[in-house]
C-alpha cells in the first residue's frame, strides 16, 4: 500500500477538499487516522478532551491529534483484548456526546453530554398526575398481583378481601426526568411532548408554568407541589420541587388543528415557536427507494403547489402553506408496494392511487369542507397529484 506523505497532501489539497481527503486516508490508512473527516467535529473532540490547543493547525494535524489520543488512551493491548478498533471508539464518542453540534468559543470546550429523552403524547385525559406527580392505588399483599392469574375464582375474591389497597405518591414522566438531570448535572436530558395541544395545559402543568421558565430554572427558585406532604425526606425534591438547567422541552403540534386546545399565552411566551414546513420535512423520503422517492416528491410538489404555490402566491382560498401536506403521509408508500416490483412508474401506480384514496382524499377533503367548490377543487389536486 502506498503511504501518504506530507508533501503529497498539500498537493491534493490544491484539488480536493480536506473533508474528502481525511475520508480516503482514514480508509486506506486506518493506523494513521482517525475516521473523523469533518474540521469542525475534530475540533469538538479536541475540546472536549483538552487536548491541544487548536489555533494553526490544519485539519490534517487535527486529526493526528485526535488519532494520538485514541492510541494513548485506548492502549494497544485494551484494543486486541476489546476488539475496539478506531471506528467503534468514533462511534462511541458521537453517541455519547454532541460532536456534531457542540460549540467552540475562542478555544474553550463547550460539549454538551448527551443524556437521554423521554416521550410522551398529550390527550384530552392526560393530566397534573401522569406528568410531574399524582396517588397510585396500591396494595399491601404484593404477591397478589403476581398470583391472580394462576387462582380460581373463590381465592381471587378471598384474596381480595384480605388485602387492604391504599396510595401512595408516585412520581410522572417529567419529576423523574428531572430527577435523573439533578443526578447527572454535566448531561442534557430532552423531554418530547407529541400534540401538546391536545392536551389541558393548563391542568397538566399546574406549578410548572413558573418552573419551566428559563429566568426560574435551578434549585433557588423551588415551587411546592400539589403533594409536597407527600414526599420523603430523602427525596430530592423533600424541600421543594424545580426543573434543572439541564433539561429541555420540545412540543409539536398542528397549528391548523382548530378541534384541540390553544396555546395560552402564559405557556406559549416559554417557549420558541419554530415552524416546520412541509419542505422541512423532505428528508424523511430518504428510507425510501430512489426512484420511489423521486416520484413521491414530484407529487408533494405537485399537490402543494396547487394547494398554495408559495412562489407566486396563488392557490386555493382560505389555504396556505400550512396546509401543505409533509413527507409524513408519503411514507405510508412502503405499506402498498410489494417486493420486487420493477423500477417503473407504471408498476407504482397502483399503489400511489392507494395512498390517494386511503390518506391524502380524506385529510384534503377536510381541508376543503364547507367551501361551495369543494368537490370541483378536490378535483383539480386529484389531477396534479395523477400528472406526476
């Protein structure tokens, strides 16, 4: 195998990209570099570990840095014994901390740790007890719900009768995640909220609409809950319950979902409001075939385009780009095309005719509901959608 020289680097630098360079050498030169290709991620590592300082080196230099630090603290013989080549120990670092968006000011790290998230989705019937803390039944015979189903009829009742059920506190999705972020302060720890809107804000979150807020974050800004009684001395929370710097709340939401509950203003000057479009979402298309995904998003285009054409600002009354329809409905293409069909737009066509009818006719005659042209214009985006 050839080796690589110095010299001949800074000659393909006159032709290629360093990111490209760093691809090829870490391939074919795997005991000399690290697979990091990216400038910016390699400085974020070299932050992170406080390696060396960075100013004046080249990507190059960087990732012999960060190369060297592999070897040194990934020795030789934990290497053979682990199995744990250069590849694994990238993949190690970027699933366990920011490399990708981690920031650099002047030098100074500033990586954050990854932690874990939690999802949850709001409902009409979610409330104040699911989300920070509310009394579960209990009982006192433990073994009882373990036994029931191996017990006739009689015993059940017989057990029933001899067991007392009582309550006791227990904690909701968000309390417990926060309790973890207390334990692991140097982590970020991300909450993701599904339909936000469907939910009773208000109800649900009770105290936390000051504990949320960024200016009343940390352990000096404590709140009493609804159950502070409740909680044990040697609870983290015994003197007062508060959301640490170190967590995140993410909500989505359809703004043009009139059926679920508003934003109130309280709740919604907490947060920032980010709107993604269905052009946003394209991305998602990517699991997809290519020629598959080449058809579904000439017909996206097509359909919302004629729904509302941005550009020229023109489309159906009373509609706008918010009433584009995302890369989401678009993936339901994998459930009608069987394996093996040919790449062809003819042996699609069927399927797409089913995404029509089974998902994309109903959301777009609701859209349409009400209007006195309404069948005529559900026409007309049946007709874009079939040009493609």
């Amino acid at each position: 195998m050839v080796q690589s020289k110095p010299e001949d680097i800074a000659n393909f630098s006159r032709y290629f990209r360093s990111h490209f360079i760093l691809k090829v050498l870490s391939l074919y030169q795997p005991d000399k570099f690290f697979p990091i290709s990216s400038e910016p991620h390699l400085d974020n590592v070299i932050n992170l570990f406080n390696l060396q300082q960075i100013k004046g080196k080249n990507p190059f230099n960087k990732n012999k840095i960060v190369y060297e630090f592999y070897k040194q603290t990934i020795s030789e013989e934990k290497i053979k014994k682990l199995d744990l080549s250069s590849y694994e120990f990238c993949g190690h670092l970027y699933g366990n901390f920011n490399i990708k968006e981690g920031e650099r000011d002047d030098g100074a790290g500033k990586i954050m740790v990854l932690g874990s998230y939690k999802f949850v989705q709001f409902h009409p019937s979610y409330d104040y007890t699911d989300f920070v803390e509310g009394l579960r039944p209990s009982s006192d015979n433990d073994e009882y719900n373990d036994d029931v189903n191996n017990e006739s009829g009689d015993d059940i009742v017989q057990n029933v009768q001899s067991s007392i059920v009582g309550f006791r506190r227990e904690d909701g999705i968000f309390k417990s995640l926060c309790k973890e972020a207390i334990i692991n302060p140097n982590k970020t720890y991300v909450l993701i909220i599904d339909e936000i809107n469907r939910g009773d804000l208000s109800k649900i979150f009770g105290e936390l609409f000051y504990s949320i807020d960024p200016d009343y974050r940390g352990e000096m800004n404590k709140v009493k809950t609804q159950y502070q009684n409740l909680v044990s001395k040697d609870d983290v929370f015994a003197d007062g319950f508060y959301v640490p710097k170190n967590i995140y709340i993410i909500g989505t939401m359809n703004d043009i979902d009139r059926s679920v509950e508003s934003i109130d203003f309280a709740l919604r000057r907490r947060f920032v409001f980010k709107e993604i479009s269905a052009e946003d979402s394209k991305a998602m298309l990517n699991s997809l075939s290519d020629d598959v995904k080449e058809i579904c998003l000439k017909k996206m285009d097509a359909l919302n385009n004629k729904i509302y054409d941005v550009k020229n600002q023109d489309g159906i009354d009373g509609l706008n780009s918010a009433y584009h329809i995302g890369a989401a409905y678009f993936l339901k293409i994998q459930n009608y095309i069987k394996k093996g069909e040919t790449e062809s737009l003819n042996h699609y066509s069927g399927a797409f005719e089913k995404l029509w009818n089974n998902h994309l006719k109903g959301l777009l005659f609701e859209y349409l509901r009400g209007m006195p042209d309404a069948q005529n214009q559900l026409k007309k985006l049946k007709e874009a959608y079939d040009l493609v």
